[in-house]
C-alpha cells in the first residue's frame, strides 16, 4: 500500500524534472488537485481520524500521472501544444493510462 496525497517530489520525481521556483506552485497545485480527485471519487483512499492513509499503488500511481498531466497540461490550456510546417500539434485532454490506473475506464462492448 502507498501514501496518498501526493505530493511535489512524487510528481517531480515521475516527471524527471527540478521545478523552477515559479513551477513549484503548479505542481504543488496539480498534485493537491489529483489527491482530492482520487480521495472525491473513493479511489482506494482510506481515512482515519480524517487523515487518508493507505492507498493501493496503482491509484497512487494514477493520482501521480494526474498531476504530471495536468502540470505540463498548463502550456497547452486550448489543447495546441505547438505549430509547424504541419500544422497544429494537439494535446490530448484525458490520459487512458491514468484513467485505467485510476479505474475510470470502463471498456464498452459494442
């Protein structure tokens, strides 16, 4: 079982990057935003005495991924990660990774 919340250094540490003091806010903000997700959404967060505590690893590492995403996510806020000779490059706006891990993605049959 892993810690939830997360928090800077988890998210530094998946993305491979030292933050830039002006960055620190962000990731600290993307990384409180991806725990009160996982914690809003029961996702294996479990409380006592209000504090959450153990969480299964695959949703601590889907709440990590949340947070990268919506970190880097803060260049690209209209989805147009850059332009080229090709045109515009997108950014997609959900991550089937951390979904899965996060248990949100439920494959349909069709």
């Amino acid at each position: 079982m892993a810690q939830l919340p997360i928090v800077r250094a988890d998210v530094e540490a998946y993305l491979g990057v030292s933050a830039t003091p002006t960055e620190l806010q962000w990731i600290d903000a993307a990384a409180a935003a991806a725990s009160s997700f996982a914690a809003r959404h029961g996702l294996g967060v479990v409380l006592v005495d209000g504090e959450p505590v153990d969480a299964p690893a695959d949703v601590r590492l889907g709440a990590v991924m949340l947070a990268g995403r919506w970190f880097q996510r803060r260049n690209s806020v209209t989805g147009v990660a850059s332009f080229s000779d090709f045109g515009p490059a997108y950014v997609k706006s959900t991550d089937p990774d951390a979904a899965m891990l996060l248990g949100l993605y439920r494959p349909g049959v069709g």
